[in-house]
C-alpha cells in the first residue's frame, strides 16, 4: 500500500468515482511531494474507510478501489481536555490523534487560564495531518468548547486524572466498560479543583492518579492515553 495518505471527507468516496483536488489537495501533492500524473496513494474518509486512488491529470484523482486497513482499534477512548495556553493544545490534538482517540472535547474549568477560543478548526486540520502521518482512517472529531458543568453530565463511563488520587489507573481502568465510550478528563495547567472533583465523584466518575510525579497538563494528557490504551489493549489480548 502507498505510504502518501489524504484525507478527503467533503464528500462520498467510491470506486471509479473521479475526485476534484482542491487547492490545497493540489500544492501537497504536486509541490511538496512532487507526484506526477499516473501515480497512486491512499485516500481516506476520515470515517473509517480508505481507497487506493490514482492522479489522471493535475486536477483529479480516480479512486480505484477499496483497501482492507486495520489499523483502529475496537475500544474507543474519548479525550476530555481543560484548555491549555499557547501551542499546548496543538500539541494534545496532535499527539492524542496519533494515539488513536476518536473523539476530543475541548472544556473550561475553574482554572484554566484561556477562557475562550476560536482555534476548533485549527485543531481539525491538525487531527486530519496527524491521522494522515500515522496511518490512521479515521479522523477523531472535535468538538466546540463546552464547560466542565455541562461536560460531566454526558459521562456516564469515565475517569478523571487528579493529582491528589490515591486510587491507581489500573483498578479504575478495570472498573470501566470498556465496550462504552472512555472518557478520559484532563484539566489545565492548575488542576481541577476540590469541588470539581467532588462533583464529578457524584456522577459515579473515577478519580485515579497518573503516579506519585506531578506532570505538566499537557505531558499527563498524552500519558494518559497511552496509558489507558495500552492496558485497553492488555485486556483484549488476555481474553484470546
């Protein structure tokens, strides 16, 4: 399979579909991968599907048929994550992608200290390169920003990661379902507060700890998810 992957999910895909590239698509592929006419890569939906294509001229490409790419895996791991400043979000989304979340979920809480944003569609063309570099099919959504309040009333499977917990990931991985979405909550620089924990322990949310270091927001988000992953991971290959 070709290694040079493109999102393409403005419209349906479909074998010997012919597929206008956009402007973008064209100066990508064209200026800074210098493919030519006649050459093949991989496209994908971004929702789970990917096709091997071909360029017929400087405008479209041909899809010619469907590839069979596992690559995602059969749990889904939902990142809940506190507004972070400066490029500390960028790196989240990007590093989050590639460890195979499906879905993001932007918040504010007590104390984050960026309060509002207009970077979501930022943070969609970082998911959609990110899920292009790591070969991945789906891009994960991202969702507009809510806060903390609202965020814990649709968790009904999930923990959050607090500093002070004495309870370890493990046991609280365990106590999950993991056929259900996992929603992990990470919060900004400052942490979550005691009430904000307290409010989430009385929506039946775990609190577990990250390890007895404390860790920058953004270090303990990309922890998290391969952390929870991998024991994900763990637990479907014992069941073999």
């Amino acid at each position: 399979m070709s290694q040079i992957r493109l999102c393409i999910n403005r419209c349906q895909i479909s074998c010997g579909k012919i597929i206008e590239l956009s402007k973008e698509e064209r100066k990508y592929l064209f200026n800074v991968l210098r493919l030519k006419q006649g050459d093949t890569l991989s496209i994908f939906d971004g929702k789970g599907r990917s096709f091997h294509a071909k360029i017929i001229d400087l405008k479209n490409i041909e899809v010619l048929r469907e590839e069979k790419f596992f690559i995602e895996e059969p749990f889904s791991i939902i990142l809940c994550q506190a507004l972070l400043k400066g490029e500390k979000m960028d790196l989240v989304i990007e590093k989050a992608t590639e460890l195979g979340v499906k879905k993001i979920i932007p918040f504010v809480s007590s104390r984050c200290i960026v309060k509002n944003t207009r970077k979501v569609e930022r943070w969609i063309k970082i998911a959609k390169e990110a899920s292009e570099q790591s070969l991945r099919i789906i891009v994960p959504d991202i969702e507009e920003v809510t806060n903390f309040q609202d965020l814990i009333k649709i968790i009904d499977n999930g923990v959050l990661f607090w500093e002070k917990s004495t309870t370890p990931l493990v046991q609280s991985i365990s106590d999950l379902n993991h056929d259900k979405n996992i929603y992990l909550l990470v919060g900004p620089e400052g942490g979550f507060t005691q009430e904000e924990v307290t409010m989430t322990e009385k929506r039946n949310i775990k609190i577990a700890s990250l390890g007895k270091r404390i860790l920058k927001a953004e270090t303990a988000s990309i922890v998290s998810v391969a952390l929870v992953s991998f024991l994900l991971q763990s637990n479907l290959s014992s069941l073999k």
